[in-house]
C-alpha cells in the first residue's frame, strides 16, 4: 500500500517534469519545422540552433507583469486559466506509455493509472475543458474575449460528437475502454493496429480533423482568429495565465495524438515483431543521426558548429548505445515506439499549421455538422455491422 | 478512507449546491452547479458506478451545462434584478422546505436505520459492459424510445431557436 | 468505522434536493430555475446509484442514464424556450412573466 | 400455404396508391392497382394448384382475435371447394375490371382515389371469403359495404351520387343489424362463429333457434343481396362509375349473400321454414325486379334491376335446396352480368356518358366489339340454350319444380321476362337508328375491349368449364331428380319467346311500345315508378323515423337531458373554477411552492400510511 502511494508519487513527478518539459520543447519544434516550412531559420539565437530558447520563454512569461484588468470577474478571471490547464494535464494521468517494467524490484505500469473506463475519462476531462476558455471568454468582460469565446464552446461541442463516434469505431473492434488493454488487442505487428486491422482508415482521418478542433489548431482556431478577435479568449491574459492557457493548447495537443497512437496505431507495440529486428530500429535511426551530426560538424557552416555538432552527434551515439543495453530495452523500446508515434502525429500538427488557411466559422460548423458527423456516424454503422458479422 | 472520500465530496457538493441557490448571478451559480457534478460524479465512482460516474461529467457537466453557460453568454445575463413578488413563495416557501427536508431525512432514517455500508468496490456491476448489456436487452424499449425523444428535442429545438420564418 | 453508511448518501441526495427547490422558488431568474431542476434530477439519480449499489443491482444505473439523456433533451428545449421568451420580452425574470393571469 | 397474401396484396396497392397516389403518374398507379389484383389472382392460382383437389377444407391461424373466458374469435383463414370458386370469381373478373377500368377512367378525376377504393374493396371481399369464422366474415361483410358507398359516392360533388351512397349505407345497416343478431344469438347457442364447430354443432340445436337465426341472417343476405324489402339501394347504386357498378353491384359483393347463405346451409337444411323463407323472397324478388325491369330507360338501370332479379334466382336455387346450383348460378351470372355492365360502360363511353337508351340506338356498326361482346352475353343471361347461363338457369329451375311447382313456373316467366328486357335494352342500343347527340361515337380502346372479349367467352362456355354442380358435390347434398327435357324446352322457349317479342317490338315495328304503354296507362306508370316502394319506404319508415327522432330524441332527449347535464356539470366547474381561479397567480414561483407544498402533503401522506401498516 505504501509502495503504491510511493511509486505513485515518483511517476506523477516524472511524468509531470517529462510533460512540462515536452511542452516547452513542443514549442520550440513548432517553431522551428514552421520556419522551415517558410524557408526560415527560426529561433537562432539562444543557445546552439534556439535550444534554449524555451528557457527563456519560461523566463520572460513568469517574470512579466502580471495584470488584472479592472471590470473582469475576478474569481471567475483567475479560475479560468487554472482550470483550463489543469483538465489538459488530468487526460494524461491515463495514458499508458508502455508495458509493466521492474525497477529496483517494483513492477509498475508505465502509466500514472488505469481506468476500466479509460477513454471515457479522457473524453469526459476534454468536455470539460471547453469550461477553461468560455469563462475565460466570458470573466475578461472584453468583447472580443467574449466571441471567442462563445465560438469556442460552441465548436468544442459541435466537434466532440465526431471525435467520440470516431473513438467509438476502434472500441468496439477492441472491445474494451481500458486504454492498457486497447493497446493489448492491438499487439503483433502493424497488421493487428486497429487502423490496418478494422479498416479504421475512415474514423483515423475523423479522429485527426476532429482532434484538430478541439484543440482548438489551425485550420480550426477561429476562437483565436487574431485577425477578428485580436487573441481571442485570452485576449485580456497575461504572464503566467496566458501560458496556462497555451501549456493547456498543447497538453490537449499531446493528449490528442497520445489518443490516435492508441486508439488506432496499436500504442507502444512496434510495427514487426522484434525477432526480424525491430528492436535495432532505434539505435539504427539514432546512430545515423550521430554519425550525420559529426560530418556536418567537419566541415561546419558557421564557426560555432565546429563544436555543437559534434556534441550533439556524439550524444545521440550514446542514446544508441543506451538502446542497445539488455536491461533497459525491455521498457526503452515500447516507449521509443509510442513516442514515435505520438510525435509523427504532433509533427502532422504543426505541418498542417504551416501550411492550411483559416476556415470561416459557418463553414467550420456546417463541416462539423454536415459532413464530420454523418461520415464518422456512418463508419461506426459499418465497422458495428462488420464487428457483429465476423463474431 | 472512503468515509474522509465521500465527506470532503459531500461537503463539496453541499456548499456549491448552496451557491447555486444563494448566487445570484446565473454563471456563478452555473459554476457552482458544475462543482456539485463533477463531486456527485466522484461519489458515483465510490458507490460503483464508473459508466454513470463517466457518463455524468461527459453528458450533464461537458454538454448539458456547456449549454446553459452557453446561452447564458450568449444572453449576457447579468445579475438578476428584484422585481416583482410572490407573495406565496415568501409565505410557504421556507417553511415547506423545512418540513421537506426534515420529512426526507426522517424517512431515510426510519427505513434505513440499519444501513449497508458503502465501501469502493463494494459494487463492480457497474462497468460500461453491465450497462450496455442491461441496455441493449431488458431496456432496449426505453432506450429507442429515448432516442426518438431526443430527436424530437432536437427538432424542437432546432425549430424553436431559429429565426423567424420567413 | 472505514464504511460510510448508505443512509449518508440518501441524506446527501435529501438536501440536495430541497436545495434545488429552494432554487426553485426563490431565485427569480429562468436560467437559475432550470439549472436548480438539474440539480433537482442530480439528487435523485443520486439516490438511485446508491439503491443500485444496496441491491446489487444494474437497473438503478440504467435509471440515472435515462434521466440524463432526458435531463439534456429537456435542456436542449428548454434553453430554446429561454432564447425566445428573451427575444420576445427582453427580460429573464420569471416574474415577470406572467401573462398567462387573466 | 401464405393464405393471408391474397388479401394483402390488394391491401399493399390500396396502402401505396392510397398514400402516394396523389403523387404518382396514372401509369404507377395503374401498376399498383392493378398489379396488386393480378399478383393476387396469381396467388390464387398458386395456392389452389398447390392444394389440389381440396376434399376436405384447408385452413391457417393467425392470431387470437378475442379471448373471453371460453369464447374466443381467431383470426383464421380456410379454403375449401366453395371458398376456391369465390377466390376465382372475385379475384379473377375482379383483375378483369380492374383491366377495363384503366381504360374507362382514363379521363376521369381522382383516378388514384377510384383505384385506391377498387383495391380495398378486393381486400375486403377476400376476406370476406376466405374467412373461417362468422366475425371475420362480418369485417369484410362490412368493409366491402363501406368501399360500396365509397364508389357509389365516388363523384362526391353530385347530390344524387352522394344520396344513392348514403341510401345503400342505410339500408344496408338494417341487414347487418340482422346479422349481428344472427351472431349474437349464435354465440349464445353454439358459444362459438367459427364455421366447423357451428355447423357440427347445427344438426342438435333446436329448430326454433335454428329458424330463428336463419331468419336473421337471411335479413343480413337480403340486405347485401338486394333482396325484398331491401333492394331499393341497388339501382339508386348505379351512381358510381361502371366498372365499380360491374365490379360491386353485379359480380361480388352482391353475391355475397348469396355465398353467406349457402355457407350457411347446414344451419338452413336444419331449419326448413327459413329456408322456405329464402325460396319465397328469392322466386318474389325475381319476379318483381324482372317486371321493373321491363320498362326502364336507364340502360344501367335496366341491368341494376336485372342483378336483383338473378340474384332473386340465386336464392331462390339455395331456398330450395339446390346451394350449388344457386352458386353455379353465381358464376355464370358474374360472367355475363360483369359484360353486360362493361359492355354498357363501353357504350356510355362511346357516347360521352349518355345513359338514357332513348338517345342511343344504331351503334351496331360503330362499335361492333363491344355490340357482339354485348349480344352474348345477352343470350347468357336470357338461358339461351347451350349458353352458360342456360345450364345454371336450368339447374335452378328443375330444382324449383322438384321443390314447388309454381315456382318453376313464376321463374319461367320470370326468364322470358328476363330475356324481353335484356334484349329490349340490346335492341335499343344497337339497332335502329342513332338518336342521340353525340356525333362521333367511338369504339373503346383496347385495354376495355380486352376483358369484354374474355368475358365473352367466359359467359358462353364458361359453364362448361366449370362444372360447378359435380365440384360442390362433396359440399353439399346433390339432389337427385331426373334430367326433364319437358321442363328445359318450355323454360328455354320462354327465353325465345321474350327475344323474339323484343325483337318484334323495338326492331321490327318500333310503334308498339308506345302503344301498349298508353293503352295500359295506369299498369305502365306503376311500373316505370318501380311500383313506388321508394315512395311508400319514405312515407311508411323514413318520415316517423325522422319526425320521431327530431321530436323525441333530439329536443327532448339530447337538448333536454344530454345538454342540460353537459350544461349543469359545465356551469358547476364554471363557478367552482372561479373560486380557484385565485390560485392561479400568473406566478410561476407560487405555482412550484404549491407543487413542493403538495410534494410535502404527498411525503406525509406515505409516512402515515407507512405507520399504519408497521
């Protein structure tokens, strides 16, 4: 009993560093592909190639000055942000990172909990956070806080329909809502993921538009449309309010793809089994970006990268040494596979942000409502009539 | 354990239940009224009931009040204002809640003086396969007809709320 | 003493209820009328999860889901009602509202 | 077997043109219609090859209709050979006028409407049919009552259209009436409708009580079959269009009574003063309608009056023992009568809707099919020998004599009557010279010429074909009597001699009529006012009827007592109300306090009950 509450609390801590860091870095990845989707640089700066410049966004939001604007409602005003970010990271306290290991002689999960109802919590904690950005909308007492955030809620609830149907149609190929046994039905190779498997090729692409708006990312981030609303909801936000509000943007987006990789993409399971060598994947792609890193770092482009590039190269040499070490692959392995999946649909985010337009907003309701819907309602008729012909 | 889980819900519940009545702004009282679901969804895990438990934050507090505070925004209700009076409700109406109340309590004290205890996981009949199974076959006349109800709602709705024909 | 009786919850469930009607009948506007029948329906499908957990039994579950789905087809109406009594007086003050005397 | 497909196929077409009709194209609903009807006669086929030679009856259960104590009504079909002949009649002429229909109301309006109503009908009449039970028998007894006044009543905005409609309704309810009773008393008797237990039970019950039910279903059959006192809505029927005159008024639903009757001749052979009875109405309604006949001008009354006359001839065969002799009768008679309707429909056609014989005459050489079609089914109907009609007439007759002498000869002269107006009215039409005003009589089309041809044929040969006698064998008792070729010469010479006199009279010298008509003055104007009966009917039962309701029931009874307790009881909520009304505030929170008020009432309510049984 002592040891649950113990491990529980160091996975909490872990995953909760894990996470506040992931975020800042997210940031920075977005910025960087989206400046390279332009032909740009991006952050440069600080630190080799804008490494830290996550840092020193971190820095400059909690030192800036934190403003209350007189007219708010107040309780509501500072509730808002709280509640907005805390939602986004209660959906990851269920989601499993990979199977049991044993460290120091304990056996844990890699994952903080595991609900039998695993996806209806995540479903329930992502309706709530609507919640976060209408009170904020509507406690800043500012009328473009006020549309964005009414656009908002009403987009949220018009979108969590197709997502849920769309998260319906692999549950019942799976048949379970533990999030840990989903993963379970999935396992073999990427013949046995419910997206290959159970033809979910339909309610994958629903599951990703849909997950889309809900985060609230383009090309569905009216509720922020700076060229309408100024910034929309949390135009009146500043500090640390203001990166709740952006952490929470990204916590959903990181719950969202953690979901897809579950849902659809069988989870921390590799594409082959490791007997034909998937286990060699990792050290192989890591390996490969070292040796890359150290012949840029010969014949560098700027003076500085005679030194960076070879640090780097070198540090990815020991992440593949690492990968190939017996004690820890049992658990590396799996989680080197959920993160990429995870971070291949994080990176379809960002690609999609650098390169869509804004939707106008009836079209985004009449998208949701005319096509989403019924397609996503359609695809779980089928897959429902197809799961009760085969059992 | 369970006794410090449903007490610091219960209270929970109880003081934002209160703050629905006493606030007198709707989106304060909306607030609140999600405080006392989202507790009343905890007490349901306690007593069991992981769907319903799951089932009452996704419906009534994601959907149901996302409406409410939906419309109230959308209204830009503000306080409410004094006016007018009911001279019957200020007559009877503290004095039939009391005896509503104490009524209640009494009769849930006389009929269960011996009371089961509630413990987590005293009750694992509760799960999302339970309900579906009970659902889909003693329930499934209800359940149809529920669902055409919701579609009338929908439509009538949908025909109440829009503009004027034209 | 590590169970908590099940009368504790029908007590709970009790004066959620009459808070609900104290809503109801002191509260003046329309939305927070509505939102103390939510509250209202919120007590009693308290009261059935526990009776379901004393029998053991399902059915009381089954009971709480109807009133849901119930709950947001009336609210989904009821809201509509709200829209266009706002539109047509411009006032949400239930006392307002009475032109159904005489 | 899917017994319960014959009827539903028509229903299926009455439901979609019913619904949908207004919508659809004359081609769908002409395919619905009658597609229905055809898949239905196929059916029917079908079934009757599949079941052979149906010695002993075949029957399905549905479903418990009623269930109370003992008593109990299912809903069950059967077919034996006397429901296999019905099933043939009803469903095959009935494919055949559906046929002819599309053709005849091509032009008119409510097209969907007339096919619709057509359908239900059929439906009715099949389960009137295929019935196995006294109550089944009686929905579909009824259902095809209401489609009779439906189509009778089909051009809505005519009165005299509506009035017929209301008229056949009305008397109509006074034969059900019997026919209810006949049923209640049945249910006392036998505790039971169904036709088998009924009829095993028949040969020990009383014969008063047997007597007594055979009279009431009699006046349930006099009242469908046009038969004395209640012909009079018959030939006010012919407001309907043509085929529906065909269809309803000729070839089935009036033969219902008929088939009733006959069905029920285990009940009669039990109860010989009722079936006296049957015999006695039948000779007298042959007789009478035949004389009425005589002097029409209406070529659809003529044969209105000439369907209540065969149709006398019919019982006239069950009265006197000879049930399938009165339903061999049935079958040549929907042939040949079937054609003469629709040969007069074709006519009224070709004429743009005259019906008056006066206007008509010489259209032998413009519309020689349906002429020829017409003269033989006028040969039929007159028992020209060799024809069909002639083989069922003569069954009938040598049965009448073998039963009562006079009868045979009241219906010989009743056949030469018979074949005078029949031919009187073909003369009229056909021969001579054209008087009318329409200048381009034209042959029908195809669709309408069709059916006429196969009924032709039908009303020739069509008593050789099915020999209906031999095949109710098993059914019912043959009688047995010697073949007296006396009796068919003198019965078919009476035929001759009413064509012959026909022909003298309107062909030959076209002077005569009128001057009989004038020398017998007051004989004539009796019989073209058909002996007023619809005169004396509304002196003798309508007028009291009516003066007595306005008096007594309506000022008295409902103005009086109904009104004045609606008045009272309103007038006390009136002022009981007002001194609630001050309840009601217009306050919607004083209304919720009342509720939790009543909330609170409820709880204690229970408590105290709770105390008292602790």
């Amino acid at each position: 009993m002592d040891s649950f509450i113990v491990i529980s609390l160091i996975k909490t801590f872990v995953i909760f560093a894990v996470l506040m860091t992931t975020l800042a870095y997210l940031q920075w990845v977005e910025r960087k592909v989206i400046a390279h989707i332009q032909v740009r640089p991006g952050p440069y700066r600080v630190g080799p190639h804008g490494l830290l410049q996550p840092l020193a966004d971190v820095i400059k939001l909690i030192t800036k000055e934190d403003l209350t604007p007189p007219y708010v409602n107040k309780p509501l005003y500072l509730f808002a942000p709280f509640f907005a970010i805390t939602m986004a990271l209660l959906s990851i306290s269920v989601i499993p990172f990979g199977p049991t290991i044993e460290v120091a002689g304990y056996r844990t999960w890699m994952q903080l909990t595991d609900l039998n109802i695993g996806v209806l919590f995540i479903l329930a904690v992502s309706s709530m956070g609507v919640y976060g950005i209408a009170l904020a909308g509507w406690a800043s007492n500012n009328k473009y806080a006020l549309l964005g955030g009414l656009r908002s809620s009403a987009q949220m609830i018009s979108y969590e329909l197709p997502l849920s149907m769309a998260i319906a149609s692999p549950l019942l190929i799976s048949n379970t809502l533990s999030l840990r046994r989903l993963v379970g039905t999935q396992a073999g190779n990427l013949w046995h993921w419910n997206l290959f498997h159970g033809w979910q090729y339909v309610s994958f692409i629903v599951f990703l538009i849909a997950g889309f708006a809900e985060t609230n990312r383009v090309p569905f981030d009216l509720p922020e449309a700076e060229n309408e609303l100024v910034a929309g909801y949390h135009t009146e936000y500043s500090s640390m309010k203001f990166a709740s509000f952006f952490m929470a943007e990204y916590a959903n987006m990181i719950t969202v793809s953690s979901m897809a990789t579950l849902l659809f993409l069988g989870g921390w399971v590799a594409p082959w089994p490791e007997q034909y060598g998937s286990g060699f994947v990792p050290v192989v792609l890591f390996a490969g970006a070292g040796i890359i890193a150290l012949m840029h770092g010969l014949n560098p482009a700027r003076k500085r990268d005679q030194y960076t590039l070879p640090v780097v190269g070198v540090i990815f040499l020991i992440v593949a040494a690492v990968f190939l070490l017996p004690v820890v692959q049992s658990w590396l392995l799996p989680l080197f596979w959920f993160l990429a999946k995870t971070g291949a649909i994080l990176f379809a985010f960002i690609w999609v942000r650098g390169t869509l337009p804004r939707f106008r907003y009836d079209q985004l309701m009449g998208f949701a409502w005319k096509f989403l819907f019924p397609t996503a309602v359609l695809n779980l008729l089928a897959t429902a009539l197809v799961v009760a012909l085969v059992s | 354990m369970d006794v410090i889980l449903f007490l610091v819900f219960a209270i929970i519940a109880v003081l934002a239940a209160i703050n629905v009545v006493v606030q007198t702004h709707p989106i304060a009282s909306a607030v609140s009224l999600i405080g006392v679901m989202g507790s009343l969804a905890v007490l349901y895990l306690l007593l069991g009931a992981e769907f319903i438990a799951a089932a009452q934050v996704i419906v009534y507090a994601g959907a149901v009040m996302v409406l409410f505070v939906f419309v109230i925004m959308l209204l830009n209700a503000g306080a409410e204002v004094r006016k007018g009076r009911s001279f019957m409700a200020s007559l009877l109406g503290a004095p039939v809640l009391i005896a509503l109340l104490a009524l209640l309590a009494w009769f849930v004290e006389r009929i269960y003086p011996e009371s089961v205890g509630v413990h987590f996981g005293g009750f694992t009949g509760g799960g999302p396969d339970a309900i579906g199974r009970a659902l889909f076959t003693t329930y499934l006349l209800p359940f149809e007809i529920t669902s055409i109800l919701v579609l009338i709602a929908i439509l009538g709705a949908v025909v109440l709320a829009r503009k004027e024909i034209d | 003493m590590t169970q908590v009786p099940a009368s504790w919850f029908l007590t709970l469930s009790a004066v959620l209820f009459v808070l609900g009607v104290a809503g109801f009948i002191f509260r003046r506007s329309i939305i927070t009328m509505f939102m103390s029948i939510e509250l209202m329906l919120n007590a009693v499908n308290l009261s059935f999860v526990t009776f379901s957990y004393q029998l053991k039994q399902v059915d009381g579950h089954l009971f709480v889901f109807f009133v849901m789905v119930v709950a947001a087809a009336e609210a989904a109406v009821g809201l509509a009602i709200i829209l266009t009594v706002f539109k047509n007086r411009a006032t949400l003050n239930i006392d307002e509202i009475n032109s159904m005397k005489n | 077997m899917q017994l319960w497909l014959i009827p539903l196929l028509p229903l299926a077409g009455f439901t979609v043109n019913g619904l949908f009709g207004r919508r659809f194209s004359k081609g769908v609903v002409n395919a619905v219609a009658v597609g229905s009807v055809v898949l239905s006669f196929a059916w029917v086929l079908k079934t009757l090859i599949a079941l052979g030679v149906l010695n002993t009856a075949y029957s399905e259960h549905y479903f418990t209709w009623i269930q109370s104590d003992a008593f109990s009504v299912g809903c069950d079909m059967s077919v034996d050979r006397l429901t296999a002949i019905m099933l043939l009649i009803v469903t095959g002429i009935g494919s055949l006028i559906h046929i002819y229909s599309i053709g005849y109301m091509a032009h008119e309006g409510g097209y969907y409407r007339f096919f619709a109503y057509m359908n239900l009908f059929m439906f009715f009449m099949l389960v009137l049919v295929l019935a196995s039970n006294y109550l089944l028998l009686f929905v579909g007894w009824e259902g095809v009552g209401l489609c009779s006044y439906l189509l009778i009543g089909f051009y809505f905005d005519k009165k005299f259209a509506t009035d017929a409609g209301n008229k056949a309704f009305i008397v109509n309810r006074i034969g059900d009436f019997g026919f209810s009773l006949a049923m209640f008393y049945m249910v006392r008797q036998f505790g039971t409708l169904d036709f088998g237990t009924v009829f095993s039970k028949a040969p020990a019950a009383p014969e008063s009580a047997l007597t007594i039910i055979g009279l009431l279903l009699l006046l349930g059959a006099a009242g469908k079959s046009a038969q004395i006192p209640l012909y009079v809505w018959l030939p006010d029927a012919m407001a309907g269009p043509t085929p529906v005159s065909a269809l309803i008024h000729a070839a089935t639903m009036v033969t219902a009574g008929v088939y009733m009757t006959a069905r029920s001749f285990a009940i009669y052979t039990h109860a010989p003063v009722a079936m006296e009875a049957i015999a006695v109405i039948g000779i007298a309604t042959a007789f009478f309608a035949a004389t009425i006949g005589m002097a029409q001008n209406d070529i659809k009354k003529v044969f209105a009056y000439s369907t209540v006359s065969q149709l006398g001839y019919m019982f006239l065969g069950v009265g006197v023992g000879a049930c399938s002799a009165g339903i061999y009768h049935l079958m040549t008679h929907a042939f040949f009568k079937a054609l003469l309707f629709l040969g007069s429909g074709s006519v009224i056609h070709a004429l743009s809707g005259e019906q008056d014989m006066r206007q008509m005459g010489g259209l032998r050489g413009k519309i020689p099919w349906t002429c020829w079609t017409m003269f033989c089914a006028s040969l039929a109907i007159s028992g020209f020998p060799f024809t069909s009609g002639f083989l069922s007439k003569d069954a009938i007759l040598l049965a009448a004599n073998h039963h009562a002498p006079w009868m045979y000869w009241v219906g010989t002269i009743t056949a030469g009557m018979t074949a005078f107006y029949v031919f009187r009215a073909f003369f009229m039409t056909f021969f001579g010279d054209y008087r009318g005003r329409e200048h381009h009589p034209h042959e029908s089309p195809r669709v309408m010429l069709v059916p006429l041809v196969i009924l032709a044929v039908l009303s020739l040969a069509g008593g050789y074909l099915f020999k209906i006698p031999e095949f109710l064998g098993t059914i019912f008792p043959t009688l047995e009597m010697p073949e007296d070729f006396g009796l068919m010469a003198i019965a078919s010479g009476a035929g001759l001699l009413g064509i012959l006199l026909a022909y003298v009279m309107y062909v030959a010298r076209p002077g005569i009529p009128d001057a009989i008509a004038s020398s017998l003055r007051g004989l004539y104007t009796l019989v073209y006012n058909k002996y007023f009966v619809d005169e004396i009917y509304d002196a003798a039962v309508v007028k009291p009827v009516v003066g007595g309701s306005r008096l007594l029931l309506w000022k008295g009874m409902d103005a009086g007592i109904i009104d004045g307790m609606v008045n009272g009881v309103g007038a006390r909520a009136k002022s009981i109300g007002g001194a609630l009304r001050l309840l009601q505030s217009g306050n919607a929170r004083s209304y919720a306090t009342w509720v939790a008020f009543g909330g609170v009432l409820v709880i204690v309510a229970l408590g105290v009950a709770e105390g008292v049984t602790r």
